[in-house]
C-alpha cells in the first residue's frame, strides 16, 4: 500500500487484497482493490480542488430537476411532497453552492433563478427558490433527456469542480425516443455527476438506474412520495460532503498482458469495463467520479502472459489520478500493485482471496436478481425460481440482510443456505421494483 497524496483534502490510501499465486500456466490474475478517500472537509487543510480563480466562485454547484409531468397530480399529495423535498434539499445547500431548480415535462423549464445561470445559496436565494417551488404545477410529459440537457448547460455555465444533478420522476419516459435519453447521457457522461430517484410505482427501473450507471450516481425508489423529504435531504447532504471531482482509477498492464474487466464491487456493483479511456502506453483510465470521505472497492481483473513456475511479475499498477485543469501531468493520489509469482504448490495456487471470492458472489447476485425478475415477469416460472433461489443462497451466505429482506418479499423460502424457494403468487409492485432497483447494492467484505 503506498499513498502519494500531498498534505491535502481529502487523502488517497490504495490497498490490493488478492492470492498472488498460480499454477503453472496461470493466466488469469484477480484482486480487489480498496480506495479510501479521508480527512475530506475536516483537517482545515488545502483543498485538493482549487477553488477558482479569485476565490469566489462556487466549489460546487447542483441542478434540481424536479418532474412536473401531468401523473404527478395523481395523487395530487405526490407533486405536494415533490415541492417540499425540493426545498428540504435547497435548505441543505452549503452557503455559497451554485444552484438551480429545473422544472421536467416534455420539455425543460427553469423554474428558478432563470436566465440561464445559477444561483449562488444563501439565506435569501433559497427563500426565493422555495417561492418558486411553489408555484410549481404538475402537466404535460416526460422527456427526460430534455432535463439533463439543460441541467449540462447550467452547469457548464459554473466553474465550479463538483458539479452534480438530482433527478426525480415519477413515469415512464414517453415523450422522447429511447436513443434519444442514451444521446443525452452520453453528452453528459463526464460532465457532471447524477442521483436519480423514482417515486410511487409508475416508473421503469431500467431507466431510472441506467441514468445514474452512466452518470456514476446513485439510483433508489420512493415508493411512498411522504418519504422524498427525507431522501432528498441525505443525497443533498452527500453531494455536499463532495471535496474532489473526476477521480480516475489508472491501470497500467505490463506487454502481454490485457485487462478482463474492472468493476466497482462496493457500495455497488457497477461494470467500468466499457468506459475505459486511453491515457498511454499500456495504460487506461476508468471513471469514478466524485470523493468525500468515503470507501470503495473494486475488483480487477488482468490477464498475463503464462510463465515457468518460480517466476514472479507485476501484472498491473493501479494508481488514483487527479487530472490538472491545465492539461499537465495529472496528480497521483494514491497507488497498489497487482503481482503474480507462478508456483507448483497447488494448495497455494488453488486458494481463493476472500475479498475475491465476496465480491465475485456480490456481483453475481445481482444479475441473478435482475434474471429472474425478467423471467418472472416473462413467465418463466421454472427459470425465475431457479435464478431467485441462487440469488437467497448467495445474499444468506454473504450476509447481505438487505437484499434478503427485498428477496422474502418476492419468494417464500424454503431453504436458504441450499437456496430452495417458491415464488409468491402475488408480488405488490413495489416489492418487485425495490429489490430490482437496490439488486446491486453489496456489502463490504468482513476483514
């Protein structure tokens, strides 16, 4: 484990749990890898994020979007609650954040402060923008790409580093075609970072949870719109808690050698594989997004060119980097080695890491999830039961009581640690649509 952060906020440690042996032959190379971010907003030291230049400006700015399409006034309580948990996160801004509130149908309105700019928070903008909520009024459709596109340029607008969007819809997103939402996302990819939300039942999960995969953010489900307040106000809390922006993990592989996959394996199981950017020879970047003072774990898996027994190399360097807003040599945060060393003892080369072995079972019990909902709602009786039983037997053997809970709703079991379960005959919808949405929320590994 090696830390190169300077005296900054917050600090960067690398730490790599893996078995480094294998059999003659060997090829496939696995680790986890444990990114802790600390200290961030609470030693008074210098910000790894310079503010900009001046000093006046916002170290962070937030765009609301709020749906205001016509569903939201059946019940009229949910466009209610929506207004009231708008106002509870504008009342959680720093002094000092850049925001505004955009108002989502099939097209994207600024409710406030308008003009195409941003507010910057204190106590009387925020009077002004919970006056403004107010007069907000549910009607039209739901265009979603809409939304994030005008969020992009109000955003753009700021210079501020941690830039971040809070979405909340309660419907389908029927007024745009599908490849225009995948259009938006990836013009916003990079740009700023997104929690989504959907609230009552009326909304697609795919859609909702494919916003925030692209945009790095966290999705979940309001099922009860009296609960927006109170969810609101913590994603509002954690976006503050924010201290860096566009965190990369950077993967160096020796010649010969060729990355399988990257994925973030905690909190959530999200895949990066795919999002990989060249940053040299041999050496790609993957998105993290934003750090306060927070834990992640990621699992890497790096395939190398088979050797004798007795030889030993690195198969990869993987380092946190910090890109210079002036196009320089980014800033190593924080750096692991990944190692193999080819062995003929097969106790050694046979035995698995624990972290590994976690998160393997972690990732799988989320498309195990995510299989057997399909199937369930395709029919597919026999597949479905078969897909949820693994899904019990994994979450019980990893002590995963979350997503246990999600599965009882789902299916009667029988027996958990042999993963034999019936489905329910009658599932509510919100039942289905939680477990789906949190299918790949993990827990951290005992160490």
């Amino acid at each position: 484990m090696a830390n190169f952060s300077k005296p900054s906020v917050p600090r960067f440690t690398v730490e790599v749990y893996q078995n480094t042996h294998l059999p003659e032959g060997g090829r496939e190379v696995d680790a986890i890898v444990t990114v802790t971010a600390t200290g961030g907003g609470t030693t008074g030291e210098t910000p790894l994020v310079a503010p900009p230049a001046g000093g006046e400006g916002p170290g962070a700015a937030v765009v609301i979007m709020v749906d205001c399409s016509g569903s939201m006034d059946y019940p009229p309580t949910k466009m209610r609650h929506a207004r009231s948990a708008t106002a509870a996160a504008v009342d959680t801004l720093r002094d000092g954040v850049a925001f505004a509130v955009v108002a989502g149908t099939h097209q994207a309105r600024e409710a406030y402060p308008g003009g195409g700019r941003l507010a910057v928070a204190d106590a009387v903008t925020r009077q002004q923008a919970k006056e403004a909520l107010r007069k907000l009024e549910a009607g039209g459709g739901t265009a979603i790409g809409t939304w994030l596109r005008l969020a992009d340029r109000l955003l753009a607008s700021s210079d501020a580093a941690i830039r971040h969007g809070i979405l909340l819809t309660d419907g389908r997103n029927e007024h745009e075609e599908p490849e225009a939402l995948r259009t938006s996302l990836d013009v916003c990819a990079g740009r700023f970072t997104c929690d989504a939300r959907g609230v009552g039942t009326d909304w697609e999960v795919k859609e909702v949870t494919g916003i925030a995969s692209a945009l790095l953010g966290s999705a979940d489900i309001v099922a009860d719109p009296a609960g927006l307040a109170t969810d609101f106000t913590s994603m509002m809390e954690a976006a503050m808690g924010k201290e860096v922006a566009d965190v990369a993990l950077r993967l160096w592989t020796p010649q010969g050698a060729e990355v399988r996959f990257v994925k973030q394996v905690a909190p959530a199981v999200e895949d990066l594989t795919d999002r990989r950017a060249e940053s040299g020879p041999r050496t790609g970047d993957y998105p993290t997004g934003s750090w306060g003072d927070e834990s992640r774990d990621y699992h890497v898996c790096v395939r190398v060119p088979s050797a004798a027994v007795g030889e030993e190399m690195l198969a990869a360097r993987v380092s946190l980097v910090l890109p210079a807003p002036d196009g320089s040599s980014p800033q190593v945060l924080a750096q692991g080695l990944v190692r193999a060393v080819w062995t003929d003892d097969l106790t050694a080369s046979t035995s698995i890491n624990p972290q590994v072995a976690h998160y393997t079972g972690q990732a799988e019990l989320a498309q195990v999830i995510q299989q057997g909902l399909d199937l369930r709602r395709s029919g597919d009786v026999d597949g479905a039961t078969a897909k949820l039983g693994r899904a019990v037997q994994l979450a019980n053997r990893s002590g995963n009581a979350d997503t246990a809970k999600l599965l009882a709703k789902v299916v009667d079991v029988v027996d958990a640690v042999a993963g034999t379960v019936r489905l329910k005959a009658k599932v509510t919808e919100e039942a289905q649509m939680t477990l789906e949405t949190r299918s790949t929320k993990t827990v951290r590994v005992k160490k």
